[in-house]
C-alpha cells in the first residue's frame, strides 16, 4: 500500500493521474478529510459563534463560494467526461485542507496577537471590523482552496490527455 501524502499535494496528483490510489487508501483520504473538518467545525465552534448579519453573510458567501468552487473543480477535472472526480477531490482535499488549515491559523494568530494595536475591545464599531476581517480571510481562505484544488484537477487531466495522445 502507497503512502497517504500530508503535504505534497503535486505528487498526490502524479499518483492519482497514474490510477496508483487504491480505493482503500482513497478511504482513508475520505476519512482523515471528515476527521480534520470535524476538528475545524468544533475549533470555530470553541471559538464561539455570534448570530449577528456577519454569520449570515459568512454561511451565505461560504455557500457561493463551495458551489462555484466544486462546478469550476468539476470542470478542471473534465466536467462530464473527466474521470473519478470525487476520488481525486477527495484525495487531493486532505492536503489542501491541512496546508490551508495551519496557513488560517497563522494568521488568524498574528491578527489575534496584534489586533489589541488597533482595535478598542470597547468599541462596538472595532469589534465588527475585527469579525468582519475574519469574514473576508475565511472566505478568502476557501476561494483559494478550490482554486488550489482545480489546479491539481486540471494538471492530472492534462497529464492524462498527453498520455492518451502519445498512446499506451
């Protein structure tokens, strides 16, 4: 049984454009994805929600952002004729996923660390723009995963069709 990549996202898509991920390893990819967004969900549920018009427009721009993320994904990957999509997605996720995750919490710990600088935790007016920056990095932060994810998709593809066009 091949390894399960952590990190290294573009020798993931080599072996997944080699047909080299079983289904059992693609299982496993499948499971540490659940596990690290089950771990994510309950970290920003620690960190507390507050039921204001910012978490709407969040779960709303969230929403657009997956959807037109996943049909530009689908599209990378061949649309309608492209193959094993949501093994390679899957597959592919769980790096993107956890170079994203340490990659947010950088930064959300360098915005936490100097925000005091700027912001007045008395002031209403401070203490939305601090959630509203937080807003804009979370869904900045998910636009760049599909982005990531649809260059993955697109480069098996291609290297597929080079192998089809120079033959077996």
């Amino acid at each position: 049984m091949n390894k399960i990549h952590f990190w290294k996202t573009a020798t993931l898509a080599n072996e997944l454009s080699q047909n080299r991920i079983s289904e059992t390893q693609g299982f496993y990819y499948f499971l540490a994805n659940a596990v690290l967004l089950s771990m994510l969900v309950s970290f920003n549920l620690y960190l507390g929600v507050e039921g204001n018009w910012l978490f709407g427009f969040e779960a709303l721009a969230l929403v657009i952002v997956t959807v037109a993320g996943l049909y530009h994904c689908f599209n990378a990957n061949g649309g309608p004729v492209g193959k094993q999509f949501v093994l390679r997605a899957t597959c592919l996720s769980f790096p993107l996923y956890l170079k994203i995750s340490i990659l947010a919490l950088m930064t959300g710990s360098i915005i936490g660390l100097t925000a005091g600088l700027f912001i007045d935790a008395e002031n209403t007016e401070h203490e939305l723009a601090y959630q509203l920056v937080g807003t804009l990095f979370l869904i900045g932060f998910t636009s760049g995963f599909y982005w990531r994810l649809g260059h993955h998709l697109r480069s098996i593809r291609d290297q597929n069709d080079t192998k089809t066009q120079d033959g077996p």
